[in-house]
C-alpha cells in the first residue's frame, strides 16, 4: 500500500491555505506491483499459453474435450484480468483547505468527492477486526485508509489529528 503526505507552505513560508491552496494533502492508493500495460502482456501471454496447450490437447491425443475447458479457463483469466484493473486505481485523496476538508474516493471506476467542515471533524477509528478510520462531520461518516497496512494506519491517523487541531 502506498501513503503520500505533502505539507503546503504559503508564499511567505508559513503554511497556510492561501488562495485555495491545501495546507496539507494525504494521497493514499493500492500498490500494484505491475503496471497495466504489463498486466496486459501477462494476462495475453496467459491466455496464449492455455489457448496453445488446449488446441495440442486436442490435436496431439485426441483430447477434443480440453478445448471447451481450454475456453472456460481463459474466460475466467479474462474476467480476473478486468476485475483486477478496474480497482488497480482505488484510492483516497484528503485534503485540507480550510475551512474544509475535501475527501476524494476512487473505488472501483467511480469517484465521490465529500467536503466536510474542518471545524467539526473527528477522526474516529473502529477498533474492530479490520480496525477502520472514520472522518466524522456530525451524522457524515466516511471511512479513509482502507489501502494502508496497521502500522502506517496509526501514523496517518496521528497525522489527521494533528493537522486537523492546526486546520480549525
């Protein structure tokens, strides 16, 4: 899992959210270990290596049945391969301009965008199995850093309580 963390300085070195910009920006996105073009050349050379065992099956030993098989197997390598892309750009983006904080989710292809008052913000973290972060503005609850690993949750949400006090 990936977090990025930038802090904004204002034109005279003090930070602040001048003209619109963030005081501070959390980025948090999956870390897919293969970019798309190199997850369409393994999921094509995949597909290749089952098409061409199928078709020998056949041809080679007479096994003609390996071929509709051959054809369920690449349908579901396919439907795999569009699963994993349509998330591979899930993500979080938060920003803090005061007096808001701007939360942007990119789950599955759709994005939302919430915009909640820095002023009444907590940051409440579920203690249960999966240990969840909530960003509450009185009955807005949005949950943020799905992607991140324990350890960097705990820092993050260190992070969001200290910038959010500075944010008001």
């Amino acid at each position: 899992m990936y977090a990025y963390f930038r802090q904004t300085l204002g034109p005279f070195g003090s930070s602040g959210g001048e003209e619109g910009a963030p005081i501070c920006e959390w980025r948090i996105k999956r870390n897919c270990s293969l970019t798309p073009r190199q997850s369409l050349a393994a999921t094509t050379f995949l597909i290749a290596l089952v098409a061409l065992i199928g078709v020998a099956s056949a041809v080679s030993f007479g096994v003609w049945l390996a071929l509709p098989f051959s054809l369920i197997y690449m349908l579901a390598i396919g439907v795999a391969f569009i699963a994993y892309t349509r998330h591979a750009t899930d993500g979080e983006t938060l920003r803090l301009v005061p007096p808001f904080m701007i939360v942007e989710v990119d789950d599955g292809g759709r994005r939302t965008v919430h915009r909640m008052n820095a002023a009444r913000l907590t940051v409440f973290v579920d203690s249960g199995d999966a240990a969840s972060v909530y960003l509450c503005d009185g009955w807005q609850r949005i949950p943020v850093g799905k992607q991140l690993p324990t350890a960097a949750r705990e820092e993050f949400v260190r992070q969001l309580r200290r910038f959010i006090v500075v944010g008001r």
